[in-house]
C-alpha cells in the first residue's frame, strides 16, 4: 500500500486563534507536525490549509502545502480535497489525518494506524486511542472516549464517561488512516443524527457502517487547544531537545 500523509490547518480555532503559526522553540507548530510526520518515513507529507499565511511557513520550511477551500466544514474535507489535488488519480492506496495541533506526535504512530490496513481488507478506517484511569480526563468532555470491541471494532465514541463499570477507559486521539475509497464515501455522508449531538464526526461513519478499527497505543500526543496547553507543549519540546542534546 502507498500512503500520502496529510495535515489538515485553519487559523480559526475558537480557543485559540492562530495556533498553527504559534511560535514553539523558533519553529510555527504546524512546522513541528510536519516534521514528525515527515519522520514517519511512511509516504508524501501535504499540510492542507485554509489561509495563505499557512501556506507560506510550510514552503518557507520546505515543506508541501495546498491551499484549500475556506469555506470547507471540516478537516476531514479538507484532507479529501487537498488529497484529490495532489493525486487526482488517487494512486495512493491510504490518506492518513494527522491533526496540525500535535506538535509532540510520536512518528511511530503513524506507521502504527496504517499497518491494520494492510492486514484485513474488511477495515475502512484506523485510528488510536491510550488507555487511561484519570478520573479528570474520564470526565471531561474535552476528551472523547472509544468504546472498542476485543477484536479492535470501535463500537462508538463519546464525550461521556463510558463504558460503566471498571476498567480503564479509552482516550481516543485524532489521527485516522482511511482507505481513499473510504475516505471519499465518508466525505460524500451527510452529518448524522449522533455526530451533531456529539459533535465527533466519526460517528457519521458508524452511523454508515463503516468500519472503524483502534489501534491501542502507550501515550498520547499532546494536544494544543488553549493557551495553556501551548505553554505546556513548548515545555514538552524544550525539554526533549535538551535530551537529545
């Protein structure tokens, strides 16, 4: 299978605007995304933007980037645009969704969510979650959770504290590997009734009857949404660099 990696970025985030370009250890951190999965190694990376500015810094750091439609509801959208403008005849097999706000991304991940793929053709979709027993995290809304079969099966996502009972709870973290056929089916889906409620659009693909495998890892990236977690993400990166140095 042949991949094409592809990082969806807007400069309109509700929490914080402009965190693509946010400045972390001298580098935009959409930079930072780009050059884990760059170090993947596992195909063609692409940054989708809204905004020219976008654009600009990823060039400026040698990287690939499309310019897509602003208008476009979602990333997902936009990863299915950008994708058909650099391959319109979809000669990669998988697109993988590598969110533009994990500026800590293992690059192993990635290889991780896309080998399912290669060894049962009755999977549409693969994405990952961490296991976790943080009663914060449990009952934050913020953290979408997956409740995922023995086999892997995602069975459903949530921001509900789920599933009852004992045991650890998975966070779902937001990288996809999507078959291109897959891709474009979940594309051409209207919003389904639990994805509104929800607000995780991949329920939109369940609701289908796609089918959505989870890969379990050991860590999760450390997302940016806030001013906080920017805060935190240039103290992750400034302390690996001097670990490596």
């Amino acid at each position: 299978m042949s991949a094409l990696i592809i990082i969806p970025a807007r400069m309109a985030s509700t929490r914080l605007p402009g965190k693509p370009l946010a400045d972390i250890a001298g580098q935009p951190m959409i930079v930072h995304v780009l050059r884990a999965a760059e170090a993947a190694n596992m195909g063609p990376v692409l940054v989708a933007c809204a905004e020219e500015e976008i654009k600009e810094a990823v060039e400026r750091a040698g990287g690939a980037a499309e310019l897509t439609d602003p208008e476009l509801p979602s990333g997902s959208d936009r990863v299915r645009q950008a994708a058909n403008r650099f391959d319109p005849y979809q000669s990669y097999d998988v697109v993988v969704n590598v969110q533009g706000d994990m500026p800590t991304l293992d690059p192993a991940l990635i290889g991780t969510i896309i080998a399912p793929l290669l060894d049962n053709d009755t999977i549409d979709i693969v994405t990952a979650a961490v296991p976790t027993t943080d009663e914060r995290e449990i009952s934050d809304p913020n953290v979408v959770k997956a409740v995922v079969a023995e086999n892997g099966r995602a069975l459903y996502f949530t921001r509900a504290d789920a599933p009852f009972g004992d045991g650890p709870v998975l966070h779902h973290l937001g990288v996809y590997a999507y078959r291109r056929k897959a891709l474009n089916a979940f594309c051409d889906l209207l919003p389904s009734p639990l994805e509104r409620r929800e607000r995780l659009e991949q329920l939109r693909a369940l609701e289908a009857g796609m089918s959505i495998h989870v890969c379990l890892v050991d860590a999760a990236p450390h997302g940016v949404d806030t001013e906080a977690d920017l805060v935190r993400a240039r103290e992750i990166l400034a302390l690996n660099s001097k670990v490596r140095t």
